[in-house]
C-alpha cells in the first residue's frame, strides 16, 4: 500500500508529521522522530532572539487532555541554524518560526535559510506568547501580511499555522491570499487548570494551551470548514494518537496530519498510525485518494 | 498526570548546602526515579527520589531557595514517580557519587544491601561537611571519600580514588554527580573494557518530565532524560555529548 | 455549611445550575432537576417561532465529549409562556432566549415576561444555528445592543451567554457595558466528528458544539479571565461534574456554576456537587467566600 | 456512545407496511429496549429490538422511506441499546400489542415462555394482513386478534378483546401500540384495581436519546421515555400526559 503524498510540493512517505514544538529541540530528536515512522518532522518554534520560556509546570496531564505553556523557549535562529544543518536526510524538516511581526518573521526565515530546511512553518497560533502566536494569527490582515512577507525572501513552501476560531475559513483564505502553501490547524485552545489543594493556577505561566485527545473534535471542524473552501493544502493537528482519528481527519479533506502530545503513549505513534492507515485501505481495497474528503460529500 | 499536593512532615539539614524533606505520601518507586516537584507560584523542578517519600535538595537557585524557606507542614506538588531508574544485577557493585548524586544512590545501596548484593561507595564532596549520607552508604557496605579540599578523606576528585581499585572486581558501576566527574568514570570504565556494566544518571534541563517538549533530549541518540532515563548505560553514552556539553532552558548548547 | 448565594440579586440556596438546552423543555423536566438539587434552573433557549431543530443524529457521546447540534428546537414564546408560568416555585428559573437581532430578542424577552421569570440568560453563543448564537454573540458591538435592548424591556437579571473566543474579555466588558447583570460562559465549541465508516459526519448537521469533560480546562481560562476584569458575577459553564470541578471555577472566581452535558451520567449531580463543596469547605473551616477567586492572586 | 456500523443481512416483509431489518451485529439487550438507528444523510430515529439483532419497522415518514430504500449488504448506524425495558414477573402475563407495537412485545412474549411463564397475547391491527408476528405470538402462548376492517378476528380496537377477559386472571399486563389503545388499557386496569402490574411502553419524539435534551420528558414526572423509559408502570401514569396528549419535535404539546 502506496501511502506516499505531495505535501504543497514536497514528497512525503507517508502522511503523518511531527507537530511543532514536539521533541523538537534538537537535530537528534527530530532524527529519532523520523526514525520512528514520522513522513516529515516540523522543528520547535524558532525566534528571533533566545528565550527561555515559562516557569514550571510547563506542561501537564488532565484527566482529558495536557495543558501547556512553555512559552516559546527557543535558542535563537542564530543557534538553531546549526541544529538546523545537521537534520537533513531522512525525512523533509519544515522549520517553525515565530515573531512578533512581519519583518521579524523575515528576519527568521532567511536566517534559517542558510540551513536549506524543506519548508516554512509559521507560527501564528501559539495561545500563551504575548505579542505573539495567535495575538497576529486571529487577524486575518496580519496573517495575510506575514505570510506575504516570508513567501518574498524564501523559495521553499511556507505553511500557515492557525489558531482554533470560529470564523476558521476567513482566516484560511487569508493566509491563501496571502500566498501560504498549506494552512494547518490546530494550535493549543486557550485553557487552564487550578489546583485545588493549593487554588493556585497549575501552569507557571497560569493560561496555556489545551492539547490531546480533548481537542480532536474542535481541529476536525477546523480541517473540514477550510477543506470546503480553500483549493490550498490543509493539514490536520490536534488530539491524532490511533489511526482512526487520523482516517477521520482525511474523510474531513485533510491532506496530511500533525501529531504532538502523542508522543507522550508511545513514540512509535507515526509507526502506528500509518500501519493502521494502511490496513484500512487494504481492507477497502481503495487508496489514500479516494478516501481523502468524502465527507465533505 | 496532576500534581499531587505533599504536606512537609519532617526535614532534616544534612550538610550546609543540603536539605532532605520528608513528605507525606509515599511513591511506589525505584532508586533513580525522580519526581517534579512543584514549589507554587515558583517553578516545578525535577528532584531524586532519596528516599520513596523524600528529596534531598541542594541550594542553588530560584526555585530551590524557595523550597528552603518552606517549613514542616508547607506542602508542595508532587508528579512523579519518573523515568527509568537504576537496574540493580551483579552480586558485587561500585557507587560513585559526587555532591548532591548522593542523593539517588543512598536509597540504591540500601536496595542492594537487602538483596544481599555487597555495595562499595566512593563519595565525594567539596568539603568534609557536604559529604552527603555518609552513615547511609556505610549501613550498606564499605564507604571511601574523596573532598576537594582533603578535609575528610583522600584530597581531590573522587574519582582519585578509582586509581585504587580494580574496577574488575564490580559487576556493576553506578555514577551520578558532576558531569565532567561521571565523564572520567566512563574513560576509565572505557580503558577497562566496563562500558556495558555502567550506569550513569543525568542531569540535564527538564522541563515537561513527559517525553513531550523536547528539552532534556541527547545527542547523538535523541533519548529524552526525562522518560528514557535519567539512567543510561555507558554503551549509549559513548561517544556522545555527555561530559562535553549540555542544553540550557533555551535550548542553547552549554560547555560543561 | 451554608451554600447560599446571591448571583446577580437572585438567592440560590446552593451555586449549581441547570445549563440551557438541558432538560429544560417542559416545567415538569425543570420540577425534576430542581427537587434533584439544583440551585436554579435555565430553560431550554426559546425563540420567536417554532423550530423542530436539525436532524438527527442530534447529540453523540464521543471518546472525549458531547457533540451536538439541535438546531434550537423549541416552541416559541407563544407557547412557552404557559409553560413556564407552571415552572414557578421551588427554586429560580431563569428563561433563555435567542433571536437574530435585537428586536426579536425584545419581542421574546416581553413575551415571556407574563410567566414572570426570575431572570433572562440571553444566549449569544451556540455554535450551530446560522443567524443566531455566536453569529451575533462574537461580536461586541452586537452583544452590547442586544442586552442594552432587553434590559430595557424587563426587569428581572439579565445574564449574557458567551461563546468560548480567545479575546473573552473583549466580549465580557461589552456585555457589562449593555447593563448584564452576569455572564455566563461557556457555550459549546464549534466542533465535528466523522464516521469513519460511511464517511459520513456524525452529526445530521455537520458541525456541532463540543460539551463535556473535554471543554473544562477552556471554560475556566474563559472565566478567569473575566473575573479578573468584569465587576459583575461571572457564572461558569463548561465540562462540570464534580464538586472538584466546581471548586476549580469558583476559585478562578466564578459566582455559580452551571452543568449540562453531566445529567447524562448522573441527574443527581447537583446534590453531589453541592455536597462535595460542602465537605470540602467544612474539612478547610472556612465559606464558599473564602475560596471565590483565590486562584486570582 | 458513538454509532456502531451495522450491515443489513437480511430483511423480512412481515407486513404490507412493515419490514423487519435483521443486522451484523446481537445487542445484549432486553426486550422492550430500543436504538437509535441512524440512516445516514437522512435521520437518527428509535426502534424498539424485535429480536436481539433485528428491528421491525413500519413505514410512515423520511427516515422511515429512506430506510425502506435500503438493501441486504447496505449499512447504518446504531446506538444501543437504551432505556430500561420490560421487567418480567408472575406466572400468567397479558400481552395487549397494537401495530407496530407489537415489535418490543414479539421478544417479550419468547422470553416469557423460556421462563415457563404462560403468555397471552391480545394483537391488534387495522387489517387482518397488517396483524404483526403472528407466529410468533403463537408460538409463546395464546393469541386473539382485533381488526379494525374485521378482516381477521374481532372487528374493532385491540382494547374490545379486553370485555372478554378478566385481567385478574393475570399477574402482569404489558402493552405497546397507539396510545389512546394504551390509555383505554390503563383505565380497565384502573377500574380493576390493577394499575400497579401494569407496564407500557411509550412512543415520544426522541431526540438524544441520551436523557440529556429533555425532548421526550412526560408530564407531570419529568421522567424521561428515552433513559427512564420507555416503560413505565402505569402508577407513573396514572393522571399523567399519557394518553391525552404528547410533544413534537419543536415542543409543541399536541392532543392525541
Ligand atoms: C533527573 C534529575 C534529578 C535531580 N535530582 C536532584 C536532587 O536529588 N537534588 C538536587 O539538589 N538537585 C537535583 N537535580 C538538579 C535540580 O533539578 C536543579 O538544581 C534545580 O532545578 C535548580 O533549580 P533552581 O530554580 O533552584 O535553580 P536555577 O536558578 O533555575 O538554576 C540553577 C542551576 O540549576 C539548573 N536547573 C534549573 N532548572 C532546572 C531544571 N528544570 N532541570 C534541570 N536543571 C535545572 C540550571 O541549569 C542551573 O545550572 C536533579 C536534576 C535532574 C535532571
Ligand atoms: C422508544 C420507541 C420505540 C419505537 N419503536 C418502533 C419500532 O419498533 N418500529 C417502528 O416502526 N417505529 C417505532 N417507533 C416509532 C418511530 O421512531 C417513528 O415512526 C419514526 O421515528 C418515524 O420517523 P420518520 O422520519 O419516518 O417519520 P417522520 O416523517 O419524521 O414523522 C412521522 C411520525 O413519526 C414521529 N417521529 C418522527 N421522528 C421521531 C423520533 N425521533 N422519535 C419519535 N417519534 C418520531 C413523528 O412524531 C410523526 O408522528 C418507536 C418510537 C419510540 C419512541
Ligand atoms: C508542549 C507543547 C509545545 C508546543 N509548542 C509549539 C510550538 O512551539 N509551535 C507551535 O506552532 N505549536 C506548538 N504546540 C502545539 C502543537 O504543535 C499542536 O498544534 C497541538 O499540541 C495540538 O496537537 P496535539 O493534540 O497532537 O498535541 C505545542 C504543543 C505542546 C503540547
Ligand atoms: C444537547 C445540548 C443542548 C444545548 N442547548 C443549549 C441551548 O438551547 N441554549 C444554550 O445557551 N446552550 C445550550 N447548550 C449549551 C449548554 O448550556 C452548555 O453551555 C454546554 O453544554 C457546556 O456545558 P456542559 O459541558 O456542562 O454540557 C446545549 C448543550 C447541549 C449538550
Ligand atoms: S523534559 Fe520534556 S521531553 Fe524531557
Ligand atoms: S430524547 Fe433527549 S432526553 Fe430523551
């Protein structure tokens, strides 16, 4: 079973990629990813200048999902472009870049670029980063003008991160105005926890992301409002862990998928998902085409 | 998994530098597993279990100043336990630890002690008063130390003391301390063909302690410290970054 | 232990509500909730004319959540009125309504007005219903007129539905603006799910709202960001089904709390979630006041 | 509780107006239970279980129609089983079944007779070839028939057999059809004194069928047909909505 796609140009083995921000960090992360069946990996979030991110706890798991505030904790593009180099290989690598405007994105990009990365993924979504992520991702203006500003200092595809919002599609088809070469979505959705015990917030940072299982029904409904109107590539993230969900996400028109806080089950995640994609089609005796936004019918 | 809250009941000064708080739940857990311990309002850093209901912490920053200030019956989040911890094999066994390592290896060689497994420790420290759980490494076997300044024991690093031994002797070598002090261990170990019989526990930057963001993860395996360690046999620490560099918060490589 | 409250001028003889659209389309079905421990009742939301809703399936219990999409469904005031005059007595019932702009939510508004209830939740926030909900309630100019409008028709509490948006606080202080006497978030989000069999989605209209468990963690970001900024009560509603969830909200500064989607696995959960709070605040020593908002400092 | 796909493997004409669809798969059900069957593009709609994997339908609407579309090898979606079902006792039982009602009754009366409970069943129809499960109603006991038309059996409403019997002779009486049948059915047992051994199942509009939107809450109870229900003893509806008058799809209250 051929589960090979084009991805807004590139060539994938397989349809599952690592999302950003995920086990990310380094060179040797992305490549042990790769080694366990991810057909692309997208690296951490890149900015302009070093962070170090917010205090602990970072990250934990609820009953229903992982709540997350890292805070964009990065090297710098001047630090990442080595890490950078070093990844190429196996799989495409799509770097993820943030800022806090259309010129630092630039500044990011072409920074970056000494380092020949497959493909631009910007960061307009992320929910907890004041002044950046979803603060520009939620203005379509904004979205449009970022996305214009690094398609015209790279030669690479540039994909669109989006945050989860009602109006989806107007988002979408900005960033296609703008020239994006997919969109995908979702980011985290602005939450929090409180810890009983002590009423404090459970995040150092008190707000952050929702993530996991939780989020699937709201990224899917994302995935196949913008599958209906964008002729641009969409790809599906939030709360993909089995094969099923994913299947899901491809009915929804989807044209790859992103997973993240899976890793935490089982790192062999993309391994599993394409198997079971696989499987499926077998079974249905019917390629990954043919099942790609049925639902949309 | 949530933090869970712990009361203080109890904690003991152990040297200057060193504090062990006892809390009031008990992980089921194994020697080298850590938890993450939530000082609130702070940050959540990771520490060792030294006991299955305690960490034994060293002051050096934000977060560990402010869990100094806590008192008996403070309470703080606990997620834990976490990782792999040490495997205990071999009928006789070496512990190297340096400062604040104690901390993992104390509650291992009492484990070892009650299998019946003869335990030798070689512990180091600055100074004769930082030397960490000396009468818990002796309860469990033969104990020799090393102090920077030769206030107690040979002067100089602890791993002067291997030049003693035959590390031949030892079915397995367990390591946790300063990096560059672990990084000699493994050289010796190399030049005496012990590599496979080594067992090192990192410290490197945790962040989510889930496998999830990243931060904690090795060059040249991409093995995250947090969920595949923070034990690693030497075989995967060969040849790699260990006792050369580090990442700090950011994710920029440190020079150790 | 006292659990009483006074929300918005109304006297709760303990903070838990029967959310809106929740067994709240006949007396009877309200009677019952009440005499299972609620603190108030919320009708189901009522309109102008009579709607049969969309077709079914209608509501589907997912892995993670609820998803659903009625459609409204509902008889119009017309009939409703009588109704409602027959819910009076045990506890506070609060009448929600919807329209598709401010005079129709005047018109519904006096037309119940004759049952006299003891207040109005106006909902600017379901997800699924074109023309209505979120359609107006994400946008702050509207939300304002629309409460400006009906307040100044009754005289009875007037409590604005929110939809979960990421700029909540933008939405909370129009609706402070317009005259609220509370707020109330969250609606369901905008969410899918797809049958990966047929490739059908699984709901007869398409997209619906995501309730349960799964939507807390958003829920509370939403409420403790508005009881950060609004001076008038902040009601949450979102995934409640214990009393460790209701102490969350009230710690993030909620006033109530409302549940929905947990009648389904227990109709009880009113007086379970009101016992709980109890021994929690009996085991502490101190009143629901001494929590409210702690989580704030 | 999400749809399970279910494929059709066969489909009986029972009666000019009705098909039983027998499906892939055996819910471990009771009679008197129903699902959500959902026909997808079309509707999610209840039907009572006529055997463990079948239902028995009657056309009479869209979801209906689009059901009667449907071919052997053809799927749909089900949600099941729901609601509480018929609750078995005593010794001698009286089944009163009108139309299509008398689907949840077919497997009650089996049950019964596995039990070694002797059944009577009283069937009603508008004609004699609309008469529902016949056969099997025979093959668990004793059974007369009504028709409208007189085609078959007494002329007249199912509830004419009833001056014949004298329901004291029975330790349960179980009814399902149009619910003024129903309604006449309650008020002899009510003048029998009877009221408490009686059980009817209901038919409201049934929207989640998850006791979550209220569509299907009776007057003046609040109980819900699809999670409390759909049977009911008839002390619950006693001086109820029930016969008298229902909800529709909007609310709306409409006379029977
Ligand atoms: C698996 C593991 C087990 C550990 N066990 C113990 C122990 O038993 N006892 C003990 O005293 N210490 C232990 N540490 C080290 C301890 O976590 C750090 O000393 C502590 O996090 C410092 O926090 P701070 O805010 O006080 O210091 P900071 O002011 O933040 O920094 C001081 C130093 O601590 C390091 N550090 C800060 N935060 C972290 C972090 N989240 N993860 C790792 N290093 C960090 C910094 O790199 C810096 O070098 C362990 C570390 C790891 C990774
Ligand atoms: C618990 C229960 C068990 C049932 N068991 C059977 C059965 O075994 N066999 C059978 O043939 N029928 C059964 N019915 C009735 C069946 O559900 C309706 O006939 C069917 O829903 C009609 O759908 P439609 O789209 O074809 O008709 P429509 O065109 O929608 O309407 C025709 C009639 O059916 C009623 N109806 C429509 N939708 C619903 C709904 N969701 N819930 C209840 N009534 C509805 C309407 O009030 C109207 O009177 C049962 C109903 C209930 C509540
Ligand atoms: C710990 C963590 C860190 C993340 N960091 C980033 C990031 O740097 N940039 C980004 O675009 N998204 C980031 N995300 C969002 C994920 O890429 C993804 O959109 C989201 O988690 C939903 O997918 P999931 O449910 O599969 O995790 C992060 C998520 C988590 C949990
Ligand atoms: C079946 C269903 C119907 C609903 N109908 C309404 C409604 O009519 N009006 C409204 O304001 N909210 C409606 N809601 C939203 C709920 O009131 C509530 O805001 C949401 O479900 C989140 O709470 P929960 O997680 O406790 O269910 C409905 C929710 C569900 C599940
Ligand atoms: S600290 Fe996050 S992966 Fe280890
Ligand atoms: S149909 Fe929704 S409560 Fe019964």
């Amino acid at each position: 079973m051929d589960l090979t796609i084009d991805l807004s140009g590139l060539k994938l083995k397989n349809p599952t990629i690592l999302a950003a921000g995920i086990l990310g960090t380094s060179a040797a992360s992305l490549k042990r990813v790769a080694q366990h069946g991810a057909g692309a990996v997208v690296t951490k979030s890149i900015g302009a200048s070093p962070r170090e991110g917010h205090p602990g706890p970072v990250l934990v798991k609820t009953e229903r999902g992982f709540l997350n505030a890292m805070g964009l904790p990065n090297p710098s593009y001047h630090e990442f472009v080595r890490e950078l180099e070093t990844v190429k290989g196996d799989v495409p690598v799509i770097a993820s870049i943030f800022g806090s405007n259309a010129k630092e994105f630039e500044e990011v990009a072409l920074g970056l670029s000494k380092a020949r990365p497959d493909a631009f993924e910007l960061n307009l979504s992320c929910p907890h980063a004041k002044g950046y992520g979803a603060t520009l991702g939620t203005d379509p203006l904004k979205v449009k003008e970022i996305i214009k500003s690094v398609k015209s200092v790279v030669d690479v595809p540039v994909w669109a991160k989006l945050p989860p919002v009602a109006n989806i599609v107007e988002l979408g088809l900005a960033a296609q105005e703008g020239g994006a070469d997919a969109v995908v979505v979702i980011n985290t959705i602005p939450a929090m926890g409180i810890d009983i015990e002590s009423g404090c917030p459970i995040l150092g940072n008190k707000v952050g992301g929702l993530s996991g299982a939780a989020i699937k029904p709201v990224a899917l409904r994302c995935v196949y409002e913008l599958c209906a109107t964008l002729s641009i590539d969409v790809i599906g993230v939030g709360g993909i862990s089995t094969w099923k969900d994913a299947v899901e996400f491809i009915m929804a028109g989807a044209s790859a998928v992103e997973i993240g806080s899976a890793v935490h089950d089982d790192i062999n995640v993309f391994r599993n998902v394409s198997k079971g994609i696989t499987q499926f089609l077998e079974k249905r005796q019917c390629s990954l085409e043919d099942i790609r936004g049925v639902a949309q019918k | 998994m949530m933090p869970i809250n712990a009361r203080i009941t109890k904690i003991v000064d152990e040297t200057p530098s060193t504090k062990t708080f006892f809390l009031d739940l008990t992980l089921d857990s194994k020697s080298g597993q850590f938890v993450m311990a939530w000082i609130r309002g702070v940050d959540e850093i990771p520490m060792s279990l030294s006991y299955p209901n305690a960490i034994t912490v060293q002051k050096v920053g934000d977060a560990t100043s402010a869990l100094f200030k806590l008192k008996k019956g403070d309470s703080i989040g606990v997620r834990g336990p976490i990782g792999n911890g040490f495997t205990l094999s071999g009928k006789s066994i070496l512990l190297i630890a340096g400062g604040v390592g104690a901390a993992p290896l104390a509650p291992l060689a009492e484990a070892a002690r009650d299998e019946k497994i003869r335990v030798k420790t070689l512990l180091g420290a600055k100074t004769g008063d930082e030397l960490l759980f000396v009468k818990r490494f002796r309860g469990a076997g033969e104990i020799q130390t090393a102090t920077d300044d030769g206030s107690k024991g040979h002067k100089g690093p602890v791993t002067g003391l291997l030049d003693e031994l035959d590390l031949q002797d030892y079915d397995q070598i367990y390591s946790c301390g300063p990096e560059k002090m672990m990084g000699k261990v493994l050289e010796m170990a190399k030049d005496e063909n012990m590599v496979p019989k080594t067992q090192f526990s990192l410290q490197r930057y945790i962040k989510c302690g889930m496998g999830i963001c990243g931060t904690c993860c090795i060059d040249p395996s991409g093995l995250r410290v947090c969920v595949d360690g923070p034990v690693f046999s030497g075989d995967i620490l060969v040849d790699s970054e260990f006792g050369r560099y580090a990442r700090d918060a950011s994710g920029r490589k440190m020079k150790l």
